[in-house]
C-alpha cells in the first residue's frame, strides 16, 4: 500500500513540475496602447504600441526606438488580436495596456461590437483608460514621441491622470466603469476626447522628439458624450470639470472667477 502510494505521488510531482504556458522574456514585447479605426479594406483597423525593455532606462538604451507602432486590418479585434504576429516579430503581452483609443468616426457608429471583446478577453485587465481621437486617425496618436515619456501610450496615460488630480479637466474612466455606466438605466457613459496637433506623419519622428517646439502633439481638449452606445457630441474642459464637481471627483484646482465690474477677475486654488 505505501509503495503504491509513492508511486501516485511521484505521478502527481510530474504534473505539477515546469510551467507549460511560459514565454522567454527574448521572445515578448509589452503592450502599451491599442488603437481601433475602421479598415479600408477590412471592418476594423487595429494598430498596437509594444515597447522594448532594454530601451525604456538610460542604463541599458542603445539609441534605437524605444516603442514600435504596427498596424492590422480585419473584421473583429479578437481575430486581430490573435494574427497580430502577422506584423509583429515577440508574442505581444497584453495585460499592461494603459490606453485605448478610438477614433471618432468609430465612435459614432457605436462600439458595442468590439468593446464587448476588451470586457472577455483574459489577457487584458480592466484598468486602462479609453480615449476617442476627435477629428483624426486613431492610430496616429500612438505615433507621436515625446520628451517626457519614451511611449506615447505611457505619455497619454499620465497626461490625463495627472490633469485629472491636478485641475479636473479629465475623467477618469476605464474600462469596468464603461461598462457598468452602460449597462446601467439612466445612466450614459463619457470619455475624455484628445486632438492631435500638427503634421501626423511627423509624430514619429526622432526630431519631434528633441525639439524644444515639437511638430505635432496630442492634447486633450474636451470630454465626449455618448447616447445610446454612439456618440453624440462633446462638451469643453469646462464643462467637464463642473461634471465632477458635481460627482465629487475634484480634490483640488483652481477656479477663475470675474468681479462684479468685470475688469478685474479672482483666481482661487
């Protein structure tokens, strides 16, 4: 009885040994952001930042580009999602994704159909921040560099956490709270609307990235509005910042205000 016991153990200890899902750091690349527009040829047109490690700290950078942009068409993210080595040499890490930006002319179509895969999908938490590219290109905006962060996707994430805490300009929505507003009766969700400024095909270039007065940048401009899961319009910074006073969402800011005689105004922070 005990030999056989052993023996059962000794199958079990087979089972547990090694890990058969693992992947060589050589052979990943990290996901930063992801863009959806509609394809020309295909329904969607899905563009990926991944970033290279060694590229991100003085300690180990070479000089080469720290992040790459590549692009896929097809009829569902999920299918893209899976092909995307298609384009791209390492197996694409999805689980730290900050950023997903939309185009606009997608968002007025409603982006129930590809949302519900982000909401599935194992791979991909739920804590990234969802943007809609007012007036242009998704995929663009993951192409401009900058001198702050070496990933676009990284700087547009901090740029609205930060301007959110800091004034209020921006509401912090990610994915759960899409889908719980949407799902909720009465309720309509909003996202914050960023603009990109110059010449798109410049975005990417090492130049823009040590100018003092860069070609092009992404700014966020206004808060888009959403009825019936497609887009409706947008409304100023302003208005977004009475938004979350009224929800409670504002810590701390400054607010403008002018006098009686309207010659002279008083700022309060």
């Amino acid at each position: 009885m005990n030999f056989l016991k052993c023996i059962l153990l000794l199958c079990l200890l087979l089972l547990l040994t090694g890990c058969w899902d693992r992947n060589e750091l050589a052979k990943t690349s990290i996901v930063t952001g992801m863009a959806v527009d509609k394809g020309e040829s295909f329904k969607y047109k899905l563009t990926i930042e991944t970033t290279e490690a060694r590229e991100m700290t003085a300690l180990t950078a070479t000089g080469l580009a720290s992040s790459n942009v590549a692009s896929l068409e097809g009829n569902t993210i999920g299918e893209l999602v899976s092909k995307f080595n298609v384009v791209n040499a390492t197996i694409p890490i999805y689980s730290h994704m900050r950023v997903l930006v939309i185009s606009e002319e997608l968002a007025k179509d409603g982006m129930l159909d590809f949302m519900d895969f982000f909401d599935r999908n194992r791979q991909i938490r739920d804590d990234f921040l969802i943007v809609i590219a007012k007036t242009g290109k998704a995929g663009d905006i993951l192409n401009v560099n900058n001198m702050y962060k070496k990933s676009p996707s990284l700087k547009l994430f901090t740029q609205l956490t930060t301007m959110q805490k800091d004034w209020g300009g921006a509401p912090d929505i990610k994915l759960n709270d899409y889908t719980r507003i949407y799902n909720s009766e009465g309720q309509a969700p909003v996202l914050p609307a960023v603009q990109l400024i110059g010449d798109p095909k410049k975005g990417g270039d090492i130049e823009n990235l040590k100018s003092e007065a860069p070609d092009n940048q992404v700014k966020v401009n206004s808060l888009a509005a959403f009825k019936n899961g497609k887009l409706a319009g947008y409304a100023s910074l302003y208005e977004v910042r009475d938004l979350l006073f009224v929800q409670g969402k504002i810590k701390s800011t400054s607010i403008d205000a002018k006098c009686v005689d309207e010659k002279k105004s008083l700022n309060i922070v």
